[in-house]
C-alpha cells in the first residue's frame, strides 16, 4: 500500500493524535460541594485519580476504538492505494475483445464474457483516474478490424461513455491487429535520448478478454507492458485430470461446410458438414438442412466429449437435388452458451448455362427449301428449352473448323445422323450415327424397318433417371462398341439386338449415342425431353464446379456492382449501407469489383438488383471460438508481458473503503459508550 498524499496524512495525524490526548490527560476544574453521604468517596477518588495530569491513561475501549477512528481518517486524507507495488503507468490502453467467443453466456453473476470485462473495465478507469491527471487512457474496441473508441484522455466521463457503448460481434480476434492499434497510441518504441534522464513508468496494454485467440503471432515492441485481464472461467476449471471439470463449456457449433456435385450426377449436391462439441459430455442433437428457406431433412447426430487433446468431433453428409442454384441454410436445434455458431449458410450458384454447337447433315427441310440447315425439329425445340448461353448448328462441312476451337467455345457438341470424324475434343451426344475413332459402330436391323423395342435400361443412372422407356423403339439399329483402350463403354438401354443407348467414357470426357429420332418414336414421347436435359446436365456440369460458396465472417466481401451505383445497402442480421468510392476513371468498366468490407453478425444478407453476387452467406466456422477456451496467458512475443494476477493492474485508491471502515467505528464507540455510562 501507498500513500498518494503522504504529506497531507503526516499534518492531519500530527493535528489529530495530540488532541486526542489532550482530551484524556486535561485536568477537570470542579466545585466543592458538600454531600451527604460518603458511598461516592471511591468513585470521586478515581475519577480524581483519571484526570491527574501526566498519569498514563488507563486502558479501556474508547480509548483503543478513538485511536482506531482517528487512524482510519488520518490515512483517508492521505489516500491510501493498493497494488503490484510498482508506479502506476503513464498511459494505459483498454483493449476489448468483442470476438464471438465472448458471447457466451458464462461471465460472472450470469452474463456474458463482454458484460464481465466492461464491469472490469469501468473499475480500472475509475481507479486510473483517482490517480490523478498524470494518467491518460484510452479504449480500442477489438475483433477482426479493432476500433479506437477513444484517443489518450484523462476524461472520465468519455473513458466510461465509450466501455458502455461497446458492443460484441461475431468475429474472431485479431490480436497482432489490435496490439499494433494499442502501441501506436501510446508511441511505443520511443526510446530516452539522455542516457542520465530516468526512464518513466511503461505504458501499459490491458486486454479484457477470454484468451481464446487461434494460432496468434502477435508481438508488441519494447517498453510497453502488455497484460491480459481473463475474463469467464478459469482455465483450470475447464480441464481435469480426471475428466470431470469443475466448469463444464456446453457449447456445439459448425465448424465446416461445403458442398460438392456428384460425379456421375452432377444435379445432386453433397453438402458436407461438420460439427465440433466442446462440452466434457456427449451430445446429441438434431441438425436440419434448408434449401431456399424450404426444408429438406432433419437427421440426428451424435457428437462425442471433449477431452483434453480438444473438442469431440462428428461429421453429417446431406444430398440434396439441384440443377439450378440457392441458399443452403443448416442449422443445429440446440441451446448452449453460443448461439452464433449454430446455424451456419452456403450459396449454390446457379450452373452455368452451357455453350451448345449441333452438328446436322446439309439437307432440304419437309416444305422443300433446298440446302437449309436444320436439325431434327423435336431436337431443335428441346434444345431451345433448356436455355442454352449459346446455341450454334453447322453442317458437316463446317464441322471441322467450328471443331478446332471447341474446347474453349463450347461445352457440348449434338451429333445430329453425322458421324465425327475423329474424337471430339469436348463431350458430344451423337444421334443416329457411330464414331469410329471411339471403336463404336451402328449396325443396321437385319431386315429393314424391323422396330427394335428396349428390353431394359439402367433406371438409376443419371441420365435415364425419371425416364421410360417401356413403349420406345427403333428401325434404325443398334450400337456395337469394339474394345479401344482408353475407352470404357457402358450400355445403358438394350433392345433385342443389342445396346441402343450408349456410353463411351474417356477421362472426363465423354460420348453419349442414341437412336437417330427421325427413325424412333422416342423423339414424340415425353421421356425424351427429360433424357436430353439429364444428358446436357451429365455431360456439361463437373464434379468442381458450381460447389457452394460459405463465406467466413473474417473475410471481406466483394462484389460486382454496376458502374454509377453509389451505395450498397446489405439486408440480413442487421442493414448495413457501404458508400462506394467513385470510379477511378471516366472510361471505366460498366461493372466493378469493390470490397463491401466485413459484417459483425453471421447470417443470410441480400443484395441490391443489379449486384452480384444477389446473396451471400456469412458464417463464423470458427473452432478457436466455438471451443470456448480461456487462457491466463496470451500468445504475445514482448518483453514485460504478465498473466493475470489477483493484484490490479493500477494502484487502487482505497480511501472510501476507510471512510466507511470509520463510519462502522463510530457506531461501535457510541454502542460502547451508551453502555459505560448506563452502569
């Protein structure tokens, strides 16, 4: 303990303690008086014998409790203040955490970790200032991006004003970020010029925080003490040798979502999930999965115990069916600590519309218009359906140079009663033909116009899925795919005289054959428009392509918005409006790319018309924060770094703590006296 006021305690105690015993040792004037009785001679005799000048006084409990009262004042004037017993730092920068983890709801007296360090914030600016102006403060706000709330002040009132009107988000810490913020502040690395001139008290970086910071490389430059304030349970409450913890951390949270097409059917998306459980018991629960604000499965999952090598860990696979694109929303229904990690949002694009060239014979349409080039016309039209970004027919003739490019041009080349003449260099459907370069030959019916009726087909494969075949037929023949290495075929419909629908696979590539429609009477059923929509899907959409994108709340956002947007208002968890700079240049592009920067809260946002993407999903898939861990110590390379004590971090004035350790005092004096002077 020190006194900040030592001169004031040595005047009041010189001025207070004689007094005091002047009060005891002052000789009493008294009157004679003449009494009739001498009961009161051994009572007026020691009376007497008390107020004798110069005597010791005897002891008794007003005098031990008078001393007492006057000691407590005399040090209140002289403000006492308590601490680690070092001078009390010039400057001092709060740093609050406000990442995801201090979310959860098990601080001190049943709020969160953040409600926890403001309390404790408020207390050391208070105690700062007591010290008086010498000292200056300042507060950073800290998560992805840290935010000064204040510059170096002695104002109280603003110190305070900013702590309150702090806020929590949904991010991870950025220590290095904030620490490198707290030291430019307090001008670290100003070294004493005069080797003679006494170095002052080092400024001081308090971080409020739970100590839960990933895989940190955070460092401060000499001359500033850094010091972690923890906050939420104790570190050795959440781990035991035993595996029975005093403190148990019930938290589930998402951790890692993405999703794939399936290979051989690329319209059915695999969302993958994982799920970590921090709680020293296991859990089960139920997750749920969304498509479009439309559920699709609920299914249980059964997540094991944490032990001390980390949290347990389960993993969840959903297939979904979806051509086209969405958002993806999973969600465990479980109550614990940390709700931000509980849901968790992924966004399909929509396949890309594939680049489509027909191939077609040069012969005259039914209405006699010599040498227009046109394909089959139930081929033409489903084609137009489908919606294709590009659809270009040529003759056989043209065939070969519109071939030379179509590896970068197109995504599907419809081999329309032409044979190719060699492999095609992108994944073709060819009707009513062979290909001898893939070892596949059309073999004519043994007796002309002889219908060929499919006796089975592959129901499950992709490309016949939700197709029937019962009544379809051909006088056209059937397939024969000679042994070609290289080459894998696979036959998926078989009439009577062999394979009538084909598939030649080599590598990624691959080569679809079916009945020319002209000689068919698949062309005029409904299953052919939903096989050739299965086919372009197989043969244009991959396996590593249109997966979904889930966006970590770390990461800024960036988009494409029109040229003379001047705002970007994002709806969702909560509205936010970004101001765009203006275009760099009169001849800009009519559609930038900027940054929209990062959001506090997860969650699905929307976008303005004309902004892509229109929708975005942001997560915390955070392991570092869903596990909740606290530490005594952060991960910062820096000379005078400490772990938390029970000592505060500046000298605390304690002189209303004497004041009413006085008051109380008192009291007792006028009990103790009431009762001397009843007997």
């Amino acid at each position: 303990m020190t006194l900040l006021e030592p001169a004031a305690a040595l005047i009041a105690g010189a001025i207070a303690l004689p007094a005091l015993a002047v009060l005891y040792l002052l000789k009493l004037r008294r009157r004679p008086v003449r009494v009739s009785s001498t009961l009161l001679w051994q009572q007026a005799y020691e009376d007497l014998e008390a107020n004798v000048p110069w005597r010791w006084v005897r002891p008794s409990w007003l005098v031990l409790l008078h001393l007492l009262l006057v000691a407590l004042l005399v040090l209140a004037i002289g403000r006492p203040a308590i601490g680690d017993g070092g001078a009390a730092p010039s400057k001092i920068i709060i740093v609050l955490d406000r990442s995801a983890s201090m979310n959860a709801a098990d601080g001190v007296g049943g709020g969160t970790r953040f409600d926890e360090a403001r309390t404790r914030a408020l207390r050391v600016i208070d105690d700062a200032m007591r010290l008086g102006r010498r000292v200056e403060a300042a507060v950073i706000a800290a998560a992805a991006d840290p935010v000064a709330l204040t510059q170096l002040t002695t104002d109280r009132r603003l110190l305070r004003a900013a702590v309150e009107s702090a806020s929590t988000t949904d991010q991870p810490l950025d220590l290095n970020a904030a620490l490198e913020l707290a030291s430019g502040m307090v001008g670290a690395g100003e070294q004493v010029t005069s080797e003679s001139a006494a170095p002052g008290p080092e400024p001081m970086i308090l971080v409020f925080s739970d100590g839960s910071v990933a895989g940190s490389d955070a460092a401060a430059p000499p001359g500033v003490q850094v010091r972690l304030e923890r906050v939420g349970p104790s570190p050795a409450g959440l781990a035991s040798a035993t595996g029975a913890p005093a403190i148990d951390v019930d938290n589930l949270g998402i951790t890692r979502l993405s999703a794939r097409r399936d290979a051989e059917n690329p319209a059915v998306v695999r969302v993958f999930v994982e799920v970590i459980n921090a709680s020293r018991r296991p859990r089960d629960v139920a997750c749920l999965i969304s498509l479009d604000r439309t559920e699709q499965a609920r299914r249980p999952m059964s997540i094991p115990a944490a032990t001390d090598t980390g949290p347990g860990t389960a993993s969840i696979t959903f297939e979904l069916s979806s051509r086209g694109g969405g958002v993806v929303e999973v969600e465990l229904v479980a109550q614990d600590l940390l709700a931000a990690d509980n849901r968790a949002w992924l966004v399909l694009a929509p396949p890309r519309s594939p680049a489509i060239l027909v191939v077609v014979p040069a012969d005259s349409d039914p209405a006699g218009d010599a040498g227009q080039v046109t394909p089959t016309w139930v081929l033409e039209n489903v084609l137009a359906e489908l919606r294709s970004a590009l659809l270009r027919t040529v003759t056989q003739a043209q065939a070969p140079a519109a071939l030379a490019g179509a590896a970068s041009t197109y995504d599907l080349v419809v081999f329309d009663r032409v044979e190719p003449a060699g492999l095609p260099p992108v994944s073709s459907i060819v009707l009513g033909s062979g290909m001898a370069a893939a070892g596949v030959t059309l073999e004519p019916p043994q007796a002309p116009g002889e219908r060929d009726f499919v006796l089975t087909w592959e129901r499950s494969h992709p490309l016949l899925r939700d197709v029937s075949l019962d009544s379809v037929y051909t006088v056209g023949g059937s397939f024969i795919a000679a042994p070609t290495p290289g080459l894998r075929p696979t036959d998926l419909a078989t009439g009577v005289s062999g394979p009538l629908v084909l598939l030649v696979e080599s590598g990624s590539t691959k080569y679809l054959f079916a009945p020319d429609l002209e000689r068919s009477n698949w062309g005029l059923q409904v299953g052919f428009a939903i096989f050739l929509a299965n086919a372009v899907d197989y043969l244009t959409l991959g396996p590593e392509t249109q997966s979904g994108v889930a966006r970590r709340i770390a990461d800024p956002i960036e988009a494409a918005v029109p040229r003379g947007m001047t705002s970007v208002t994002m709806t969702g968890a909560a509205t936010r409006t970004i101001e765009l700079p203006p275009p760099p240049s009169a001849d800009a592009a009519q559609v930038r790319t900027v940054s929209l920067g990062r959001v506090e809260r997860t969650g699905r946002y929307d976008l303005p018309a004309g902004v892509s993407p229109a929708v975005v999903g942001i997560n915390l898939l955070d392991e570092t924060e869903t596990a909740l861990a606290t530490a005594d110590q952060l991960p910062v390379r820096v000379r005078g770094s400490t772990a938390a004590s029970a000592e505060p971090p500046v000298p605390r004035e304690i002189s209303r703590d004497l004041l009413l350790a006085a008051l109380v005092v008192l009291v007792i004096e006028w009990i103790v006296y009431a009762r001397t002077a009843r007997s």
